[in-house]
C-alpha cells in the first residue's frame, strides 16, 4: 500500500514538474491610489493621461479615415479609367440624341450624379454645348446639320465636286443614313455607296436630272453619228488613236506618237513660211493671222488688236525686206493645241548688203482647221 502511494506521488509531481502544464495565474486587486502623490504615482498617472490622447487622436484619425473612406467610395468610381469610360458612354448618348438633353436625363441613364465628375469634364469638349439656364446638353455636329434639308442646302452650296464624307455628316446628326436614302429616293442627291454592306460612303448634289433618264436631243444626236462599216472599222480606231479589242498594243502607242509629231512639224513650218513670205511680199494681208484679243510686242513698242497690230507694221520705215530663218524651235503650249514657236534668223533690208539678226516668238490658237497669232514678241539682236 505504502508503495502504491508512493508511485502516485511521484507521478503528480512529475505532471507538476512538466512543461506542458500550465499554472493557473491568481487575480490581484488594485490598490486604492495613495492621497500622497509619490514620484512613482505621478508618474503613472502621467503616462496614463498621454496614453488617454493617444487613445483620442487614434480615434480622431479614425473618424477622419471613414469620412475619407465614405468619399473615396462617392468618387472612387468615377477616378482613372473608369472616368474616362464614363466620359465616353456620355458623349456617346447625347451623339445619339439630334436634340438637346437634360442632366437629369443623362444621370438617369449613367445612374450617378455627374455634377461634380463629369459634368465640368463635358463642358471643356469643344463639340458639346451646355446651357446653363436649361441644364441641357447638346452635341453639335462637324456641319451643323440636322435636317435632310441642311443637308441638300449645304451640298448645293459646295464649290468642288469631291463629294462630302458620310463618315463627317453622321459624327453628331444620329438621321444622317435616313435623311440620305430619303433625298436619294427623290433624285436630289447622288450617293456613292460601298459594295460589302451597300452603306453610304459620299454624297453629292444632284444638279442635273433624273438618273437614268437621257434627254430626247442627245437621243437625236446620237442616232446622227454613222458608224464606220465593220470592215473598216478597225482601221478607223486605229486611225482616231482608239484601242480596238485585239489590236496590237505596240501598234497603238507608236502610230499616234509619228502623227502627231509630223504634224506638229508640218503645221510650225508650214506657218513660219507662210507669215515669213506675207511680211516680205505685203505686210499689210497679215491681218487674217491676229485677232482683237492678240497683242505684239515689237522691240519698245506695245499694241494689241489685229488692226492696231497691222498698222504698226506697215508703218515699219523700209520698202523692202526678207528673212532669213536660221533656227526654228516649237513646243505645246496647253493641252487644248496651243504651239509656242521661237524664229531666230536675218533680216536684209532694202538694198543694205549686211543683214541685221534677229529673234521673234510665236504664241499660236488653234482656230478650226487653222491658227492665229495671240502673241508675238519681235527683237533685233544687236550682240
């Protein structure tokens, strides 16, 4: 038995002993604070006053935090990329409105208040328009356009034909594609449309008459023209410059090339000989070559007009006269046949033996089957 009690009283005392066991703590009363204030008191109760502040600023900062916090979570949502994705979705509604809106209508549809978010941001957009006595917002379009009446006005009022952008009428006008097929369908307008989804691309005005329709003086016009028998019409294009099917490629780019240039030679020598030897035969015939639009330039002198041009020339103190060509160069002047020609050669007056040089330039017209002279500058080369 003894033994017994003895083995249980060691074994307690090894649970005691043990690490894992853990001693109970026992509870301390404060004591009641000494009405002596002593150096270790006073300055317990000092630290416990900073403590207090510490406990009251923390708790300040708190408040503060939260208030921070409950704004942040106003504006929180309308910050960085968000904003600008709001910003977007805005100008995009009132885009799809041809009418001002109200602020209480765009919130409705954004579903927060943008006075103090997006409100000063769409007021710095030069295309959108605030009113501040109605609170409305309007987004003005490139042209300014909201009819299908503004429309043909604005397009009857171009001065080019390049045709106007769709793209640019539609940017704030949301009844651009329905105005467009409505004047299309009245033969007002003509429209350029794209071939995958048919969408108007460019728009003019129609100033002419209904498409399709061909007037009944042209039909007559038309009907006039004889075409060349089958047999010789291959050779007739060939002859116009035309590129019949099959023909020769080769053959059309060099026959019209010598054609043309022959005749251009044929025509500036053909006309310097004929004036050169009028000049010198009887001056006074050479009227049939100017016009009343033609001027002269002869040395100092200045005149325009076939007869002020003519009796300058006639007035010329010398009986007798023969050029002499010594260089003869031309050259087109304007796709419409105008040839610029440049003589350089002699001249023997009368009976003196030593000819005189001399330099004179040609702007010819073509007028029907023949030229006549719009400019011609003379000069004597005394170098």
């Amino acid at each position: 038995m003894s033994n017994l009690s003895a083995q249980l009283s060691a074994f307690k005392n090894k649970i005691k002993s043990g690490p894992s066991v853990v001693v109970p703590r026992k509870a301390t009363l404060a004591k009641p604070p000494s009405p002596i204030s002593s150096p270790s008191s006073t300055s317990t109760s000092t630290s416990t006053t900073i403590k207090t502040g510490i406990d009251k600023k923390r708790a300040s900062n708190d408040a503060m935090t939260e208030v921070f916090k409950r704004q942040k979570q106003n504006m929180g949502e309308m910050t960085g990329s968000h904003l600008s994705t709001q910003l977007h979705l805005a100008v995009e509604y009132i885009k799809e409105h041809d009418q001002p809106i109200s602020i209480d209508k765009l919130q409705n549809y954004l579903a927060f208040d943008i006075s103090h978010t997006l409100l000063p941001l769409l007021k710095e957009i030069d295309r959108v328009k605030y009113d501040e006595g109605k609170r409305t917002l309007e987004y003005v379009s490139l042209h300014n356009i909201r009819t299908a009446d503004d429309l043909l006005e604005f397009l009857r009022r171009q001065t080019t034909f390049k045709g106007t952008s769709v793209k640019e009428l539609k940017d704030g006008w949301a009844g651009c594609v329905s105005a467009i097929d409505e004047l299309e369908a009245e033969n007002k307008i003509l429209v350029l449309r794209n071939k995958k989804e048919n969408a108007p691309r460019l728009v003019w005005a129609n100033n002419g008459g209904e498409l399709g329709y061909i007037d009944d003086e042209f039909k007559e016009l038309w009907n006039e023209v004889k075409l060349p028998d089958p047999d010789v019409l291959y050779s007739k294009l060939l002859d116009q410059g035309l590129k019949p099917t099959g023909a020769d490629p080769n053959l059309i780019k060099k026959q019209p090339q010598q054609k043309d240039k022959k005749q251009k030679k044929a025509r500036r020598t053909e006309f310097t000989n004929f004036y050169y030897n009028q000049f010198d035969s009887d001056r006074s015939q050479l009227g049939n070559l100017y016009r009343n639009e033609s001027m002269l330039t002869f040395e100092t002198s200045q005149l325009q007009g076939a007869r002020d041009i003519v009796e300058k020339l006639t007035s010329l103190p010398f009986q007798k006269v023969a050029h002499r060509i010594s260089t003869l160069d031309a050259q087109p002047a304007s796709p419409n046949g105008d040839i610029l020609v440049m003589v350089t050669g002699e001249l023997l007056i009368d009976d003196e033996s030593n000819a005189q040089r001399y330099s004179q330039v040609f702007h010819l017209i073509p007028d029907g089957g023949s030229y006549y002279v719009f400019n011609d500058i003379f000069r004597l080369n005394y170098s």
